[in-house]
C-alpha cells in the first residue's frame, strides 16, 4: 500500500523510480493514469490541479509503455493498423512512416504482427505507438527488463534522444540502477509504499543516506 508519496516530474529530464518487485512502482504509475480507484490526494498537470479519479481527458498527455510488450499489442493487427488506428483517432497529421522514424524502425515492417517481430522491434512499436498521441509526459514500466543487454543500451539511447527531441517528461520504473545510474536525472527510491529517498542520480549513487537505497548500491557494484 502507498502512503505519503509526493514526486514531481520535468519537462526534459528522466526521473528513475526504483525499487524492488512489489514495493508499489507500478501502482504510482497507474495512479498517474486515474486507474488506481481507493486514491486519496492531488494530482498537478502543469501546475493546473486534476482529480485523481477523472483523468481520462490526460490520457492524450500521459501515455504508458508497458513491460511485457507482446501483450500490449493486439496480435490481430499488424504494425501499420496499429500506427494508423491511433493516428487516425487523435487526428494527427503524421504518417505512420514518421513515426516509424522516430523510433528508428525500418518502414518494412509495417506489414508484420507482433509476434513476427523481436522484443526491441515490439518495444519500438510499442514507444511509436505512444509517441503518435503526441504525450507531454510518458510512464516507461521495466520497458527494458526483458530485452537482451545490447538491446536494452538502444532502447534506453532512443528514449533519451526522445526526450530531447520532443521535450518530454520521463517517469521510468526499474528495480534496476545499473540501468539507470548514467541515464536518468533523478532517482526517487521506493520502499514498502515509502519514498525514502530522492534526488539527483550522480549525488545518491556516489552518496546515498538511506539504508536501504546503500543496500541497492552495494548490489548494483557487487
């Protein structure tokens, strides 16, 4: 259960959210989405106060890649119905080929389904997907956890190029900092529903206080 959780994200920063299986990152993640029903709190979009329970008109703003990225995708549709189902709803003026672009994903692809593809291609799709809302802010959960290592540096390199391109607001949910040590701006460690700590990635990982953020620390130099 959470209790007393208070972060804020930043328009062109990467804040990390780490902690271990079960320690309440993914139910922050959904609560940002208006999913999680027994909330108590406020909730800020650009300064502007929302009600925690009725934010579906911040869905547009607010997108979330999931982790098991075979299932997040309709098995029915291949890449281009997936792109353009989406950029025909939220009346973009992007083509699906663009956005294939952004994520760095060859434009032949388009007639593949997701379980032709490999888990960094599903990933990309999955990214592009949420990219052709057009978000301010995108909830990344363990996106990379199951994708190989040499996988993982691309898709943790396209979501920093991402950042900076488009300005946008990263909240990315680990339980690994090896992950994030020399990616994100900040991390918030989570422990048992409680942030314990927070700050800048450099300062907690060369000088954590809290015990169990050290714990972390030394497992992720051991």
């Amino acid at each position: 259960m959470l209790s007393h959780i208070c972060l804020e994200l930043f328009r062109g920063k990467i804040t990390a959210l780490v902690g271990e299986s079960g320690s309440g990152k993914t139910t922050i993640g959904n609560t940002m989405l208006g999913l999680v029903r027994n909330f108590t709190g406020e909730f800020q979009f650009e300064e502007t106060p929302d009600d925690p329970l009725i934010m579906f008109h911040l869905r547009g703003e607010i997108q979330f890649i999931f982790q098991d990225s075979l299932s997040a995708l309709n098995p029915r549709m291949n890449v281009r119905s997936t792109l353009k189902e989406v950029l025909y709803v939220h009346k973009s003026n992007e083509t699906f080929e663009m956005i294939l672009d952004q994520v760095q994903l060859p434009h032949s692809i388009a007639e593949k389904y997701p379980h032709e593809l490999s888990g960094g291609q599903r990933q990309r799709v999955n990214i592009a997907r949420a990219l052709a809302v057009k978000p301010q802010v995108l909830i990344c959960d363990e996106i990379v956890s199951a994708l190989d290592v040499s996988i993982q540096a691309k898709i943790l390199n396209l979501i920093n190029s991402l950042v900076e391109e488009r300005n946008l607001a990263i909240l990315f949910i680990t339980h690994d900092l090896n992950v994030v040590k020399a990616f994100a701006d900040y991390i918030i460690v989570l422990s048992k529903g409680k942030i314990v700590e927070t700050g800048m990635t450099k300062n907690i990982v060369k000088n954590p206080e809290n015990a169990y953020t050290k714990t972390l620390i030394s497992a992720m130099n051991s």
